[in-house]
C-alpha cells in the first residue's frame, strides 16, 4: 500500500509525509505544503500542444452543450483546468480514459508542467492594462483541493496540486455536514469570480457520501483597447438562425485596431483588450451555416482562423451581449470517453486507498458580459468525487460564436455563441 496523509479532524494539525509540515487551522481553512509551486517553465513545444489538444477537449464539449437557438458561454480553460487536477488520482483505465477524454497527447508530468505554465503566464497578463467600467484589468485563476476530513490521501497526489496548480487542501466534513460543506465551496468560489457565480454546485450534490471536490474558479475583467463610443450605440437588424430578424442595439466604432479576416464562408474579427495580450474572436459565418462552423471547430482549425487575421484598422458593428450558462458535464464527459470515471469500476487509487471513490458529478458555470467598455467574465468548474455506493466595415449582425483568447500562448479561456443579443425586439 501507498503511503498515505491522513487529514485530522480532532487536532485540527496536518502532517504532509512527502511534502513536509504544514500548519492546519479548523476546518474549511486552508492547508498548504511548505514546498513552493514550480516556476520553471515547460519547453515551448510542449505548452503550444497542451494548448492545442486542451482547445480541441474544448471545442468537443462546447459542441455537445449547444443547445437549439441558445447563447452559451462556456470555459474550456477553467473545465480542462479542474479535470487535469483530478487526472493525476487516477490509474489504469480509469487513467487512459482521461488521456483519450481530454484529447491529451503528452505524458502526465508534461501535461501538469505545460498547465502550469499557462496558468502562470495568464496570471502575468495586465500588467500595464485597465479593466472594464473603471476596474482593475483582471485575468485570476484559483484552485482548490476540498477534502473530507480524516481521509488519508497518497502523498503524491497532493505533491502535484500543489506543484503544478498552486492548489492548497481545505478540511470539510462531508459525512456529517454536507449542506454546510456545499455552502463553503460555493462561498469560495463566489469570493474568486467577484460575486458573479454565487451559487455553482446546487442543492443535493454534496452528500454523505462525497469525499473530495477539485475546484477552479477564472475571473477575467478587461477594457478595450480602445473603447466603443456610448454615443453612437443604435438599434439595428440581426437575422437569426432561422432567418427571422430582431432589433438589437449595436455597438459602434472607428479605428479600432480591429484585425479582420476570412477563412472559407467565416468572416473573423480580432478586438484587442487594453494591454494588447488578450483578444476578442468574433467568427461569424453566413446565416444557416453557424451549426456547421461550430461542428469545424478543433484546436487546429481556432489557430487557421487566427492565422487568417490581417493587420487593418476596421469600422465595427457589435451587439452588445451577455450569456450565462450552468451545466452538468456528466454525461457530456461520458460520451467523450471518460465513462469509467463515473461508475463503480473508477480507479482513484493515486488520491487514496483509505476507500474507493468514482466522479458523482461535474458542474461548471459560466458568464460573459461585453459592452461598450469591455468584458467582464468569470468561470468555475467543480469536479466531486465520492465514495462508491474581414471586410473594412464588419457588421455582426448574425449569429456568432466568440472566443476570448491569449494571444501569446492561444489558449481558449472562453468560448460562446451569441444567437439572440439581449435588448432585442421583433
């Protein structure tokens, strides 16, 4: 058997064997091991494929959380982040059914240091940029271990949250308390989006039987880099997917430093945020056609559509919109390929062999706000386990998917379509 960490409720004190000592306060506080999170980065081949197989993994879940005429908004980044936290507790098939899941194409320790990697690099960004409606620029990702209490986990299973995510342990008592344990991991990630998803794990899926939850939060908050002008916002036409036609109000600009361009019958908009690290992707294609854009897409059709972009200065049209969306990966996963995670042949023994545990569930909730003054945008993903029992003048005026990318490394943070801009009338 595996040496295991045993997190002691009664004396509210934690001894990491292969990360050394860490001070514990009472429960619902944070652990951490004295070891430091690695700063040293992954070899740039390495990242670009993480980025590119974790967009493809993107894409994939994106396509089945569509829904008829719909807005979604939606964190690859935040899902892939949460599940990759999950993926070094589990073994044999249970462990291969994450690497083919997650469209992974690089060994473990390759995968962890490229995530990483990006996680710091994101957290780089903004440094010389301002956030939207006079807030600070905001580009955060959070991570979080929460643990029952008296379970004794496999050291190195720990080793890596903390490593490679940063990711501390807060002591919960699942057994006895769920609802109040529930209330703390929504606390958590309420304070971490700024209040924008207050409530991600709903009643009835924090149980007796659950034992560890994984959990990433995404906060981003940007201005343009050169903002819409509030004064010449007016209503225009938007035809939808079925061809009907409402009034929206549109967003006007000039001189935006937009980038345009085309790639098939898909039309591409790049609006850069302030500090010119992150960008806006607008991929419209013509009216009928956004089910077959959305089908296209993949890692490596996102990068031809970037590759496609042209330096121009362009007048731009856009809706303001806004979408929230909250949905139970479950099944979306299960039909990925990751199934056995799910059920009572699951094999979590890299996270502890004290009892045998399988994924309950896989909530993730996102929202995303773009107006004159920028985007406002923050995801969170939680998995639970438990116990077995370009033209010059762009108009967007169509239905569209979007994409708020990092443009050093082009990492998808967040991927949505907009079918129905908010403010609309027949």
């Amino acid at each position: 058997m595996r040496p295991a960490l045993l997190l002691a409720s009664a004396s509210f004190s934690l001894t990491l064997l292969a990360c050394g000592p860490t001070e514990v306060s009472p429960p619902g506080t944070e652990a951490r091991s004295n070891k430091a999170r690695i700063t040293q980065a992954a070899p740039a081949a390495d990242l670009e494929q993480t980025v590119k197989d974790t967009n493809t993994f993107g894409f994939d879940v994106y396509k089945r959380l569509v829904s008829g005429d719909e807005n979604l908004a939606f964190s690859p980044y935040s899902l892939t982040t949460a599940l990759s936290m999950t993926y070094p507790g589990a073994r044999g098939d249970t462990q291969l059914a994450f690497e083919k899941t997650m469209r992974l194409t690089l060994p473990a320790e390759q995968v962890h240091r490229a995530m990483n990697t990006l996680d710091l690099a994101l957290e780089s960004r903004g440094k010389n940029a301002s956030g939207r409606a006079g807030k600070a620029f905001a580009l955060h990702s959070n991570n979080q271990l929460f643990a029952q209490q008296g379970l004794a986990l496999v050291p190195a299973f720990l080793d890596v949250l903390a490593l490679e995510y940063g990711a501390g342990v807060r002591l919960l008592d699942f057994a006895q308390s769920p609802e109040p344990s529930r209330k703390a991991i929504n606390d958590w990630v309420s304070v971490n989006t700024q209040k924008l998803i207050p409530e991600l794990i709903p009643q009835g899926l924090i149980t007796t039987d659950t034992r560890l939850a994984l959990v990433n939060t995404l906060y981003f908050n940007a201005g343009w880099k050169k903002p819409f002008d509030k004064a010449k916002t007016a209503t225009g036409p938007f035809t939808r997917t079925d061809g009907t036609v409402m009034q929206v109000p549109f967003m006007a600009g000039d001189d935006l430093e937009a980038r345009t361009g085309r790639l098939g019958d898909t039309d591409v908009l790049e609006l850069p945020y302030s500090g010119d690290e992150v960008s806006l992707l607008v991929l419209l294609p013509p009216v009928g056609k956004l089910a077959a854009l959305e089908a296209s897409l993949d890692g490596a059709k996102l990068a031809e559509l970037v590759a496609a972009l042209k330096d121009s200065t362009s007048a731009v049209r856009l809706p303001r919109f806004e979408a929230r969306t909250r949905a139970r990966a479950d099944d979306v996963l299960k039909a990925l390929g990751l199934e056995v995670a799910f059920s009572s042949r699951a094999d979590f023994s890299g996270m502890t062999e004290a009892e045998k545990l399988f994924i309950s569930a896989v909530v993730h909730e996102a929202v995303v706000k773009t107006d004159e003054d920028g985007t406002e945008a923050a995801a969170a993903s939680a998995v639970i386990v438990g116990r077995v029992s370009i033209p010059q003048y762009f108009e967007v005026n169509r239905p569209f998917v979007y994409v708020v990318r990092d443009r050093a490394t082009g990492a998808a943070l967040f991927v949505g379509r907009v079918t129905q801009p908010p403010g609309a009338s027949n």
